[in-house]
C-alpha cells in the first residue's frame, strides 16, 4: 500500500509566534533597506520621520502582531499604542492594519490564504472596537469624516467589515479587508517573484514591489490627504519613470531622483510603502509555513 500523501495542513504547519514576529521584523527592515520613491529608506529620510523612527516602530509592535492566539482587533490596538506611546507620532497604523491578520492566520495550519478569509469571516466586534480605538489613536493625515460608519464617532463601532466595505473605494487598506487581501495575492507577490526570476537580490526585489504598487493604482493616502487626482498624477509619474526600467545599480540614479521630487513637494505614498511591508511579511510566512519552520530555528531568509 502506499503511503498517503501528506495534508495540506502538515506540508503548511501553523506558525509560532517567535517565528511570526522574527518574519515581521523582517519585513519592516527589508522595507527600509530598499529605495522607494517618496517613502523613507535608509538613502533618504524624509517628511519629518526617519529610519529609526521605523525601525523602533518595528520593534514596538512586533510583540503585538505576533501575540499568540490574540483576536485581531487587540493586535491592532496593542501594536498601534505601543508605537504611539514610544515614537509619538503614526509611523505604522496602514502595516498594522495590514499584517496583524496575516499574524493570526499564520497561526492556524493550512495554506495562508484559505486561513487568512477565515480570520477575515470571524471578525466581530470586539475586532471591530480594537481596530476603530488604534486608528482613532494613530490619527493618520487626512482621516476626515464619513458619513456612515465614521471612525472618529463615539458611537460602537459597526461592524468591522461593514465598515471597511464602505471605505473600500477610498482606501486600500480597507478594500484588502473585503477583497480576502487581492492586492498582496495578485500584485504584491507575482512583482516579487518577478523580480526574483529576473536575478534581482534585496533589496532591489522589495523596490520591485514598491514600483508595482506606486505605479499600479492612485496610493489612498495621497488621495486622502490630497485628493484623487494628485494621487493619480503622482501614480501615472511613475508608471512612465519606471516602465521598462531595469531594476539594479543603473536605476539609483533615476530612483533616487524620483524620491526627492515627490518628498519635495511633501507627497508620501504610504500606502504603496504599507503594502511592500504586507507583500514581503506574506511571503515570509509562506516560505517559512513550506520550510516547516514553526520553532526557534524558523527564518524568513
């Protein structure tokens, strides 16, 4: 007779939370080693913050993201008042918003998608009270009001993805919250293995993402804070910088020039810079779920 073929659930083991915040970590540094036009890196700093505000940033929350067995909404609001507490300012509300479901389905077995829409489905509302009480801290620019399921209002929170349904249109971050993470599954990761293919190393391979993102689709937050129609211009810029730029030394001139004309006039994609994070904590998570990594020895590398 022969042997059964291994479950899906044994091939993709449920992550410890050292091994899920070694990977965070990881990504928020890879993020920072990487030029990305508007954001900062450790070439440029820039809109009055810096690589060290991030880099405490990472460190602050890391033990939040990665809480074992923590529902959503505490990840949430656990790493967004440790930042705040420790840097000030909001360095890291899009990237907590975005990774700490991913923390949590790393911890079930199974592939990370499937498990990742089953976080998703069981939201409730003491998700939802977390999630609202970490953006009201965080403050991001350009919060503003809405007319239903306002943030800022003092009243319970809706419910969590009703919520980010309605601000799916205006906001990326919300829209992965509906859309099972479509971005990071369908741009974020296919750019990343692109970039692998094509030879490219770290940390060109994260400015590979970066780009597919900044020039993909309008970043949210230049949209909130400026308008729709800066955040497309600003989009549509870098499409016909970059397209068919090939990625490597050559191109830091040409990056790096970028970078000063958008932080000059005090425009930061932080979106795109959200999702870069998103995409290489994903994939961190996924090679170290197939490498069977769930102990001390577990490594995103």
């Amino acid at each position: 007779m022969s042997p059964a073929a291994p479950s899906s659930a044994a091939m993709s083991p449920a992550l410890a939370p050292a091994a899920i915040e070694r990977s965070y970590l990881a990504a928020c540094r890879a993020e920072l080693a990487a030029i990305k036009p508007g954001n900062v890196h450790v070439h440029a700093a820039g809109h009055r913050m810096s690589v060290a505000d991030f880099e405490a940033s990472a460190s602050l929350s890391a033990p939040h993201i990665a809480a074992p067995g923590a529902p959503v909404g505490a990840r949430v609001e656990g790493a967004v008042a440790a930042t705040r507490a420790g840097i000030g300012q909001n360095t890291n509300l899009g990237i907590v918003l975005l990774c700490a479901p991913l923390a949590a389905a790393a911890e079930r077995p199974g592939p990370l998608r499937p498990a990742l829409a089953a976080v998703l489905a069981e939201l409730d509302a003491t998700d939802a009270a977390g999630v609202f009480a970490a953006i009201r801290r965080a403050s991001p620019g350009g919060l503003g009001r809405a007319e239903r399921h306002d943030v800022t209002a003092e009243a319970p929170a809706p419910p969590l993805l009703a919520a980010m349904a309605e601000a799916a249109g205006r906001d990326r971050i919300a829209r992965a919250y509906v859309t099972g993470f479509e971005d990071l599954f369908e741009t974020g990761l296919p750019a990343l293995a692109a970039a692998r293919g094509a030879g490219l190393s770290e940390p060109w391979t994260t400015t590979a993402v970066h780009l597919a993102f900044l020039a993909g689709f309008p970043d949210s937050h230049l949209a909130r804070k400026f308008g729709p129609e800066v955040a497309e211009r600003v989009r549509a810029e870098a499409e016909g910088a970059f397209r068919g730029l090939p990625l490597g030394e050559g191109a830091r001139a040409a990056l790096m020039a970028h970078d000063s004309a958008l932080k000059a006039a005090g425009l930061n994609p932080g979106t795109s810079a959200d999702l870069t994070v998103a995409t290489l904590f994903l994939d961190a998570l996924r090679r170290a779920k197939a490498e069977g990594t769930i102990g001390p020895t577990a490594s995103c590398q």
